[in-house]
C-alpha cells in the first residue's frame, strides 16, 4: 500500500514517520506538508492528515500530544493495538529508569507506560522489571564524569549474513591488511590515552568490550597483539568485565580461545541465531547447528563459564517449530546467558534490497516475505523465548529495540543472576561515556547534565586506516 502523510507544517516529521512505519511496516510511507504541491497531487492508496500544535512551551509536551491523536487514528483504522504503544525510541527503559530515580515505585512506572504511551501491560511490565534491575546492577558503580568503558570494533565476519548493517567485511577480503588495521586501532587508542592523561584522567575503564564483526576471525598472534596493546595502553586493575563478543561458531580456535583466556577475557558470546541448519544456509552462515555445539564445548574446555548465546525471532521461514528446536538445543548447551533478538528489516540489508527486488520483478509479491519465506517473529515467539530463558533460571536484565522490527517487539538480554552483562547496561541506558575504537565505531560522550555528544569514526576500513590520525583529531576536538 502506498501511504502518504500530509500536514500543515513542516514539524515532528521523523516522529510521524516512525509511528506510522510502526502500524504499516512493510508498505511504503510518504510524509508532506500541504505546501509539497507535487506530493499532495501524487495519488495515495491511503492518505492521513496529520495537524501540528499550533503553539506550545515544551517540544515533548507538543510531540507526545500529536503522537497520542495520531496513535489512536492508527488503532481504530487497523483495529490493533501495539505492544510498546506509541514509544518508537530504542530505549523504553529510560523512562520508567528516571522514574525510579525520582522515588517513584515500579508499579507507578508500569501505570506511567500504559496511561501515557498506551504500552501493553505485559511489555510495561517488562520495562519496569528491566529498569528495577539494571538500577541495583548499576548502584555499585561509580559513573562520574571521569568514568568510562571501552568499545573495540573489529569489522571482519566469515561471511556477511542476510539481515546485517554493522561494519562488516569479509574475512578472507581483508586478510592481508588485518595487521594495518591492527596497527591504526593501535594508534587511535594510544592517541585517545594520551589526550584523557593530558587532561588529568588516569582512570582505567569500568568494562571492556570487543566486538564485530567477528573479532575471532583473528588469527592466535593477531589476537595476542590486540589484546595486548590494550593491557599496554589502557590501565585495567580496576576493569570489572571484559568481553569478546566471538559470535560465530566457524570462526573458533583453541589457539584464539587459549588467547582470550589468557589475558583476562570473562565473558564471551557463542551467537548461533538459530539451530536450524536450512535457516542458516538461507541466511548466509557458513556453519551448522553442530558447529555450534563443538564451538560452545571448545570454550567450556578452555575455561569460560560466562557464555552468551543470540538467537533471532522471524527468521525467513521459522516459526514455533523452528523456535522450538532452537530453544531445545539450547537448553542442553546451559549458557550462562540468552540474548533474544526480533528481527528488524534494516535499510541498507541484503534482506531488505532483496525483498524490495521481488517487489520489482512482482508487484503483487508479499511485502511481509523473503523470497516466498515468511517474516515471522511475533509476540508468541517472544514470549515461548522468555519461558525457555526463565526455566534455565534467567532473568531478564537489558532491553532495546529498533527500527523496522518484525511485530513492533524487542531485543530482550536474559542471564544468569551474577552474569548479567554490565557493558550492555551502560550503553543501553547511557549513563557513562564510552571510547569506541575502529572502523565504524561510535564514541559517545555523556556529560553530568545529561548531554550526549558522539562522534562516529568512517564505517569504510580503508578509509578508517587511512584518516585515523583525522579521526583522532576529530574526537579531541569536540570531545
């Protein structure tokens, strides 16, 4: 369907868009102001016309009463209610965690949700536990201007899967100049040191996390070198968590895992997705369900005893059987922790340029598939994964979500009491900086006021290593 949204200003375009997209997921939405002559004469399977606030005092008063009308007109047209209402931010939790800093019970904040942004009680709940959680997680923690985390990005994966975005290269593409990558990483990261230590902040960061990509398609030596830079460069008597996030099972060594552990690593991820070798193929993984098992055994044998496992709801072509056999399969593996993803349709994905190329070749191709596959994630789905990440004993700890997700749900952590994953916390909830290095990185500033400055380094690798001295300069300068 072809659906065009007319104001008469030119005002909350993007929060407009976002909550329409949230109602009609896989149709084509068009957002224009009156005066757009061209826009408005195009012909509409559906137009909604949409009146700004005249006048008002605060911005968010003005927004969440348009969104609040323009919320119930949706509902009544389609006859259904979102599970997260009217929020389309990533951070849910944020709201009911300032409620909690201000005194207010989780009950108050469970109300808050449904009054206010129509949140279903379930998913309400949910925020509210999370937000209760995370805030014990946190107490401990001394988050002061001068505290931070630190986030190392390697952007190297076996092969690129169907539905990613991130800042992915294929391994055996950049194989020769991984060690100049190495080197620019290096290099960011001394220079990064260097500027905190001439401002007076010798600390060391509160957690370490390297991710991907996936950062074991390093070799053992590469490895070493990496993890050994950041020992030399970065003070982490004090780091309470350190993470590689290893992620696919074909990319496991001994050698790379004996690596990790040696140098202090304590949280690991064993990501499968699903358990379904079919799914896995269709989705461009070069592994199999037993790969998944011989990898999550091999780091069991190396000594981690804080795993975590992704899986993704609305894979093309799996549903409650599918999800089934996942779950069954990770049940017997006992990870210490379960990170439940709803798949999102991302803009830039193979995925996404795929289904937008049925559509060319088919008008009549269903907008809500792959390839003639299903795009099933749904509220059931979420919630059988939830009763398997309880019955191992977890409990949920972080929360997130993101745009164009199948059945307007969320990315949900699950894990172990102990286990949880303190870095996810911080970043999701944005109360400390992080310092992110490599290529596509995104360092993120939060001041004691609350203002948040980023700066994003070039997602192109060759780019990366080629400016990393600009982007240094560029990270002093407005940080």
């Amino acid at each position: 369907m072809n659906i065009g949204i007319r104001t008469d200003k030119n005002d909350f375009f993007y929060d407009i868009h976002s909550l329409v997209k949230s109602f009609f997921p896989d149709d084509d939405v068009a957002i224009f102001s009156e005066d757009d002559e061209e826009k408005c004469a195009c012909p509409r399977d559906l137009t909604i016309r949409v009146a700004i606030p005249p006048a008002y005092e605060r911005r968010k008063d003005a927004k969440d009463l348009l969104k609040r009308e323009l919320y119930e007109t949706l509902s009544a047209y389609t006859e259904q209610r979102l599970p997260w209402g009217m929020l389309s931010g990533i951070r849910p939790t944020k709201i009911p965690m300032q409620m909690l800093r201000e005194g207010q019970s989780e009950e108050a904040c469970v109300r808050y949700l449904m009054e206010e942004d129509f949140v279903s009680e379930e998913k309400a709940r949910l925020a509210a536990e999370i937000a209760g959680r995370e805030r014990a997680l946190l107490a401990p923690f001394s988050l002061d201007k001068d505290s931070y985390s630190l986030y190392v990005h390697i952007p190297f994966c076996p092969s690129i899967c169907l539905y990613c975005t991130f800042s992915s290269s294929p391994a055996s593409v950049w194989k020769k100049q991984a060690d100049a990558y190495l080197k620019a990483l290096e290099t960011e990261m001394r220079r990064e040191r260097d500027a905190m230590h001439a401002e007076g902040n010798r600390r060391g960061p509160t957690t370490v996390y390297i991710g991907g990509g996936t950062p074991t398609t390093l070799t053992a030596p590469q490895m070493e070198r990496l993890l050994t830079s950041i020992e030399e460069i970065w003070d982490l008597r004090e780091t309470v968590e350190y993470t590689v996030e290893a992620g696919r099972p074909d990319s496991f060594s001994e050698d790379v895992l004996g690596v990790m552990k040696r140098h202090g690593v304590t949280r690991i991820s064993v990501n499968p997705q699903t358990m379904n070798d079919d799914t896995l193929t269709r989705i461009g993984r070069r592994h199999t369900s037993s790969d998944v098992r011989r990898a999550f055994s091999m780091a069991r044998e190396a000594g981690f005893d804080n795993i975590n496992m992704d899986i993704i709801l609305g894979l093309p072509g799996e549903g409650e059987p599918e999800l089934a056999r996942t779950l069954e399969e990770i049940e017997k593996l006992s990870p210490e922790a379960l990170t439940v993803h709803s798949l999102a349709v991302k803009r830039a994905s193979r995925l996404r340029l795929n289904i937008l190329e049925d559509r060319e070749l088919d008008i009549s191709a269903d907008r809500g598939a792959y390839r003639g596959y299903s795009l099933g994630a749904s509220n059931a789905l979420m919630d059988e994964a939830s009763r398997s990440a309880r019955g191992m004993g977890m409990v949920p700890y972080y929360l997130y979500r993101q745009k164009n997700m199948r059945g307007n749900l969320e990315n949900t952590g699950f894990a172990l009491p102990g286990r949880a994953c303190l870095y996810n916390i911080l970043i999701m909830e944005e109360v400390q900086s992080i310092k992110a290095f490599g290529a596509g990185a995104s360092t993120k500033r939060v001041y004691e006021d609350g203002r948040i400055e980023r700066t994003i380094s070039p997602k192109d690798v060759t780019l990366y290593m080629e400016r990393v001295m600009e982007t240094c300069d560029g990270k002093n300068r407005r940080l």
